[in-house]
C-alpha cells in the first residue's frame, strides 16, 4: 500500500511524522514552520475543544476574545515576562505594501512605518491585563474567569507538525481574583481539570507537578504542569496552569478597592493546552498499522463496510446497515456507513485501520442470512462474529472497554518505564537505555539542574504534587535533598 508505515521501531520520528501526514491529520503549509490542520485532524481537535470548553464553563468560566497584536510596549513592563519571550516575537512594522515602481511585485511601503510596533501574541497575558485594568474597581468586580479559543506564534526555527510549530491553536485562561488563596485555588482546580481530560478523555495518564524554577512559565511565581509519557521513552508537557501572584496587576496598575476600602493589587492565574495535545493522542497509543484514537475522541467511533457483489446484495446490506446506524446514533455513538462503491472492501479495511477508527462492522450476504456481523477493534487489531439482535448495546460496551483498554495500555508502559535512581551512573544507565522517567533526589538548585540538562539533554519535568519528604542526596551533587523529583528528556 502507498499508505505504508515507517516501523515505530526503526525510526520513531519519522514514524510520527508519516502517520500525522498519511492519516490525513495534517501537512506542512507554504508558511515555513506553519501547518494545515487537515479536516480529519480538525474534527478530532473540535472534539478535544467541547469538551474542555464544556468543563471550562462548569467551572464557572466564560469565553471572551482579545486582540491578535499586542503593542511592544506591554512586553516592557514585565520584565521576567518579555525576558521569556522576546527570541520567540513575530513583529509587524509596517501597514501598507505598494507596487513595485520597477514592476518587481509589491513591496512594503517605507512610507507606512508604525509609531509603535506590534508584537503577534505569543501569549495573552499584556493585552488582557491591560484590558482588565478599565473592568476592575472593587472587590465586587471580581473574580473575572475568562478564557479564549485563539491561535498564537512562536517564532521557532526546528518546528514538527503539532508539536512545535510557529502557528498553533490553543486556549488560554486568564483569571483575576481578590485574595491570593483564591488565585492558588483556581491554579490547581485548572491543572486537575486537564488531567481529568488527559485521562479520562485522551485516555492517557499524566502525572501532575510543579514546575522547577528553570522551566517556570515567564512571570509566574508557580507553574503547574500535566506530564505524560510517550512511547518512545520522552516526556511531553500537555498542560500547564500558572499562579502569576500579582507580577501582571502591578505591571499595569490593576488595583480594587477590598472590602475594607483600602486598595491592593489584583492577583492572577493563566492556564492554557493546545494542538500539542494532537501530536500527544498520536505518540501515547497509535502503532505500526496507524492511529490508535479513543473513542471519547474518535471523528466517527464505528464504520460499516458493507461485503457485496452487485447492486441488488448491496441494497439488502444498507437496508440492515441502516438499521444498526439509527440504534447506533440513539445512544449518541457516532458512526459512518461507507457504501462508496469506487473503493474495495479490503481498501476501507486499511484506510480506516490508518485512521484509527475504534470500531469496524463488516457485513456480507451470509450475515444477513445468519444475522451477524464481524466486528473489528483497532486497539487490538482482533475480530469476532456477533449476532445483530442488541448489536447497539454491544458496540456501546465495547466502545467503554476500549477507552480503559487503551488508557491501561499507557498506564502500564509508564508504570515501567518509571525507574527510581540513587547514583549519577544510575541515572546515565537508565537514560541512555531505557529511558522514560526518571525519579531522583535533587539539591534544588538551579545550577546543578542546568548541569543535569548540559550533560544528559534530561530536564525536571516536575516536582510531583503527591511526593513525599523522603531524606537522600541528590543524584548530581550529592548535597542534600527531601524529595524526589521525575527527570527526562522531553519533546
């Protein structure tokens, strides 16, 4: 088949990058580092959208939009912020393009410079806050729980079809609250938020930390983080939700009157996941034969391809297969019934496979006299003959068993590949043959952390929200330490 796979195992990159692009996810545009998010790909990410703005909103948030361009200006006004950012800046300076007066096309005006130039939001929190400052007087005014859908850029130079691209599309949070305990509050509750989507959703386990201060979001006094483990051994960062104390308010004056009357200034929080989550369903559970999708998330959760010779077995097949469509669609699972006669049975058997569609339904002339039907499962490339009778209720298990078969799958594969060191040469060991995450004593210190990363690529990936103080010495100095901390080399 054209659609032919490179093997996980041969080459793991390329085979991420032949499945994004053969499984008709996505493909590199003309805009260097820039991609087209194809419909098939679209329509998982609309799926992943609703249902984290459904829990958004549950928790009490709104949706608001907020301009693309930011003035330069309110990345001065945060230090450690624009410090962050500034290697990263797409910036407008000018606003007219005029024919070429030699007739070489058009160039851009140098008569239609900015006053002041305009940065392309690699994130929201300047624009926003100085917007908060006109909707916030008092404390009744709070808290504000906004979030956007939006896209941002980041200018990178080695860019990889969701996971790291100069264009991407993503949420961004951003709250505003009285007191700093309801700010901590809500940075938490946003971080489990994610998880619970991660897992229970993407069927993929994460594990739930704050980040060092190395890897610390720009002009935050904490970051929390979502850490998942991909199938290759390296960690990807899916989530993130940051208490940015009150850094954003004094920056641009956002101050309210408390209850007492006196004023102070507002504190925040901003959280944010994006298409990174696509390249992350890809990597935690697809396989040499294509897409491995969760149902929960899955474009169409079944086909039916119908087996037949001529018209007249067709028509018989379609009226029995759409029966099984319209049971199927009153329990709310969704399904496509491919009667295309211009591709062959064994074609769909393959696109479909590629495409990771959870279940497939196989129906011939001899089903219909038996009152079966063969149904596949992608997770684990098996099949069976069912009776029709109650076929609805069957899909619907089965449909719930594969979501916790998958999420098991990603559990048990982190669960080895979580390897507790005490040594340096340890820690060497298990990275440069096994991989995966890395759970080691750490002195704290930026320094020897910076060290770890020039000598291993491996980072902090998180501090774990459940570790426990536990006396040892830290794996680099020696020095002291009261906990362990989860290293790995990350995408």
């Amino acid at each position: 088949m054209a659609k032919e796979l490179t093997s996980k195992s041969e080459n793991y990159s390329q085979w991420y990058n032949d499945l994004v692009v053969k499984a008709d996810l996505a493909e590199n545009s003309a805009v260097r580092g820039c991609m087209v998010i194809k419909p098939y790909g679209y329509a998982i990410w609309e799926k992943m959208q609703a249902e984290l703005d459904r829990m958004f909103k549950e928790t009490g948030h709104v949706n608001a939009y907020f301009p693309l361009f930011i003035p330069k200006s309110f990345f001065s006004k945060e230090a450690d912020h624009v410090e962050g950012f500034a290697k990263e800046c797409a910036v407008v300076t000018h606003y007219r393009l005029k024919n070429d007066p030699d007739g070489n096309g058009v160039v851009v005006d140098p008569a239609a410079k900015l006053e002041e130039e305009l940065i392309v939001r690699p994130t929201s929190e300047t624009i926003i806050w100085n917007t908060y400052k006109n909707w916030i007087q008092s404390w009744r005014d709070l808290p504000i729980l906004c979030n956007q859908w939006a896209n941002v850029v980041r200018w990178e130079m080695r860019t990889r079809l969701f996971l790291r691209t100069a264009e991407f599309l993503w949420q961004e949070g951003h709250t505003a609250h009285a007191t700093k305990e309801e700010a901590i509050e809500e940075t938490f509750k946003m971080v489990n938020v994610y998880a619970d989507f991660a897992e229970n959703f993407m069927a993929m386990p994460v594990i739930k930390g704050h980040k060092s201060e190395n890897e610390r979001f720009a002009g935050a006094l904490d970051t929390l983080t979502i850490e998942a483990l991909m199938q290759d051994g390296k960690a990807l960062q899916s989530g993130t939700s940051h208490f940015l104390g009150q850094n954003f308010a004094k920056a641009f004056d956002v101050q309210f009157a408390n209850k007492e009357g006196k004023l102070d200034y507002v504190w925040a929080t901003s959280w944010g996941v994006s298409t990174r989550l696509m390249g992350a369903l890809v990597m935690a559970h697809s396989d040499d034969n294509g897409l491995v999708l969760p149902p929960k998330l899955a474009p169409f959760q079944v086909v039916i391809v119908p087996i037949y010779k001529n018209d007249e077995q067709l028509a018989a097949i379609s009226v029995k297969a759409n029966e099984i469509v319209a049971k199927l669609k009153a329990k709310g699972i969704s399904v496509k019934f491919d009667n295309n006669d211009a591709k062959k049975p064994g074609w769909k058997f393959a696109e479909y496979e590629l495409k990771g569609v959870p279940v497939r339904l196989a129906m011939g002339p001899r089903d219909l006299e038996n009152g079966t039907v063969e149904v596949a499962r992608r997770d684990l490339l098996t099949k069976e003959v069912v009776n029709i009778d109650g076929i609805d209720q069957y899909v619907d298990n089965l449909l719930e068993i594969i979501q916790q078969t998958i999420y098991k799958k990603a559990f048990d594969y982190r669960t080895e590949h979580t390897t507790n060191v005490d040594t340096w040469d340890e820690f060497k060991e298990v990275l440069a043959n096994k991989g995966g995450f890395i759970s080691a004593h750490w002195d704290g210190t930026r320094e020897t952390e910076q060290l770890i990363k020039d000598e291993t690529k491996a980072t902090i990936r998180c501090i774990p929200l459940d570790a426990v103080e536990e006396e040892g010495k830290c794996v680099y100095s020696g020095k002291p330490s009261n906990k362990r901390v989860l290293f790995a080399v990350a995408y």
